[in-house]
C-alpha cells in the first residue's frame, strides 16, 4: 500500500494499493482525467474495461476512455461525434480552397503567365 493515494482512489475514497488498476493512467497532478471518465462510465466499469484489455493496451483504452467522456460531457448530444464531423467537414474545405488554387495555378501555367522555367 502506498501513503499517496492517486486520483482515482482519492475521488473515490479509498486506499490505494500498489496494484491498483488506475494507478499509471490516472495520476494525481490530472485530477479531472479521472473525473470526467469516472463521471461518464463509473469506476467499475473502467476497472473491468481496463483489466480486460492487454496490459500494453491499457494507457490507450485510457486515453480512449478520456477523449470520449471529455467530450460527451463538453457536447452532450454528440459528444466525439461532434468534434470528428467539424474536423472532417474542416478538412473537406480545405481540400476544396486547395482545388481551387491549384486551378489557378494550372491556368497560369497555360496561359504562358508561368512557366516551369521560371
């Protein structure tokens, strides 16, 4: 058993013993990150989520974890959702500014204005 008690176990209240499940993903200087997973999932579910996955998995079924609930709990109704649809839509404008430039500079080029020479 440690004396420090991590930010899993100091929000739930208990004592905190070396093999504590949350101990490497919920440190004690990133309060929140626990609380916004234990907030969406409960701490018994992510117990079970995260011994059920390859230990070497576990720091990104954590993170995964984090993502999710910070931002169903920032966007309620559509939660990653959300931000994932406003970066592709982000995305497919720039892809079009893009198009569009490069229509420019091909009609340059065509029209003598610029030439690969140059």
């Amino acid at each position: 058993m440690t004396s420090k008690r991590f930010a899993a176990c100091k929000q739930l209240r208990r004592k905190c013993h070396s093999d504590c499940i949350f101990l490497p993903y919920f440190p004690p200087n990133n309060p929140q990150r626990f609380s916004y997973v234990h907030r969406i999932y409960g701490a018994s579910s992510v117990g079970k989520m995260l011994q059920q996955v390859e230990e070497h998995q576990r720091g990104d079924v954590a993170d995964s974890l984090y993502y999710e609930a910070y931002w169903r709990i920032k966007d309620p109704v559509y939660g990653c959702v959300g931000i994932i649809t406003a970066l592709h839509e982000e995305i497919y404008h720039v892809q079009f500014q893009l198009a569009k430039v490069q229509a420019q500079i091909d009609l340059l080029y065509q029209n003598g204005v610029y030439t690969f020479d140059s």
